[in-house]
C-alpha cells in the first residue's frame, strides 16, 4: 500500500509539473508569434534583384521602424511613388552627405573616397557595370540592389531629383531574417560599412523571437508526451511485477 501511494504521489508530481510545463510553453510560443506580429511583416521578395542575399520567392520578415533610423549596409522595403509605387527592397548604401561612386581601386564601390567592401556580391566583376558618382541629398538614402548586372535601382534614377535617392520616410522596414526557406536564417549587417559615421545597425530581436517559438514548443511537447510515457513505463514495470511474482511461486 505504501509503495502504492509513493507512486501515485510521484504520478500526481508529474501530472502538476507536465501540465505547467505545456502552460508555460503555449505562453512562450504564442508570446513569440504575437511579439513577431507586433514587430515584424512579412514579405515575398518579387524579383532577384537582391540575389544572392534573398531570391525571388522567399519569405522575409522586415522589422517596422521609422527610415530615421537606417543605416548603410541595411536592407530595406520601401514605397516611393517615383519607383511605381510598390513595395521594394534594396541595399541601402549611402545617406544624407555622402557621396557615392563606382568604380574605384579595383572596381569596387566608394562612399566619400573610402573604398567598401562588400562580400554580399556575387562573382568578382566590378561594383557596378557602368560607373556613376552620387551625392545624396539630407534626408535620402541612395539604395543599390545586390545583383549589379540587372537591378534597377538608384542607379536608373540618377537624372531624377535627389539623383537616384529617395527619401527616408519612403522606407517601411528594414529586413533581419528569411523566414521562407528555414535554412535562410538572419540577414547580418556588412562590417563594411561599420567604420564610416554613424556605424551600423543592430539586427532587431528576431533572434529572441525564434528562441521563445522553439522553447515553447519544446515544452508544450515534452508536457503533452509525458502521460502516454508514464502510462507506458507504468504498464512495462507491473509487467516486470508480475513475472517476478510468478517465478516466485
């Protein structure tokens, strides 16, 4: 009898313990889904302007923020009237003062003068296929797409007002993470850009999102499966209680 109770205290523990653990992980994984909701929209990349960063067809999560607070380097989707009107993504590259050119030293891009490199192109051609200097106007960000040879991008709109730059309050998010294919992973900001004024940006809190998903998941999984595993350990260990009562008769 005795043994009787110690077990069905341990069964009433594991109840309780299950059970808060399946309460705490539906906290943190819904918590996770409404804290992305509140700070992230999604968006599927429409051309592959900005290959090999993101391709066409993948789904990324863009942190909404006001365009006072981009910085070089950053990927952003923006809306300009000038650009069609539709939402675009490109590579901000330069801002208010600076001035942009290609091609330098090597055929690589320059911001006021100093050489930048940038290790999200791909193949070793130069920066740009036709070279182009640009002063960006206060209050504008000059944006390149990350495939040279076939975005269109500030670069098409060098004769427009501002020279190809548009303004900050066109931007409507700054992109942290590919959502769509899993393996995309975070969009990491170029150190590049890190030793020009006003440094670089911080990847919003995508990563603490993520983390707070899969440990509520983890725990609403372990909670949910521990009943089914002590029923079964339960009925294998009165299994093993009997053939020792039978050998022993």
């Amino acid at each position: 009898m005795e043994s009787e109770r110690e077990e069905d205290g341990r069964g009433r523990l594991g109840s309780t313990l299950s059970g808060l653990a399946v309460a705490v992980g539906s906290v943190l994984f819904l918590g996770g889904f409404g804290w992305g909701a509140l700070v992230y929209q999604p968006y599927t990349v429409p051309t592959d302007s900005m290959s090999p960063t993101v391709a066409a067809g993948e789904r990324v999560l863009a942190q909404r923020l006001d365009g006072d607070r981009v910085r070089r380097g950053d990927v952003v989707v923006f809306r300009d009237a000038d650009w069609g009107g539709s939402p675009m993504i490109k590579r901000v590259v330069g801002v208010g003062g600076d001035t942009v050119a290609c091609c330098g030293d090597g055929g690589g891009l320059t911001v006021n003068g100093e050489s930048v490199e940038e290790p999200y192109l791909s193949g070793r051609g130069p920066a740009s296929p036709d070279a182009f200097t640009a002063k960006v106007p206060e209050g504008r960000i000059f944006l390149l797409g990350d495939e040279r040879m076939g975005s269109l991008d500030s670069r098409t709109h060098l004769k427009d007002p501002g020279q190809g730059a548009v303004p900050r309050s066109a931007v409507v998010g700054r992109l942290d993470a590919i959502a769509w294919p899993l393996s995309g992973g975070v969009i990491e900001r170029p150190e590049s850009f890190a030793a020009l004024p006003g440094g670089i940006s911080e990847v919003g809190p995508v990563r603490w999102m993520a983390a707070s998903i899969a440990a509520g998941a983890a725990l609403i999984l372990g909670g949910a499966a521990y009943g089914p595993l002590a029923r079964l350990l339960g009925r294998r260990g009165a299994g093993r209680g009997r053939a020792v009562v039978d050998a022993g008769t």
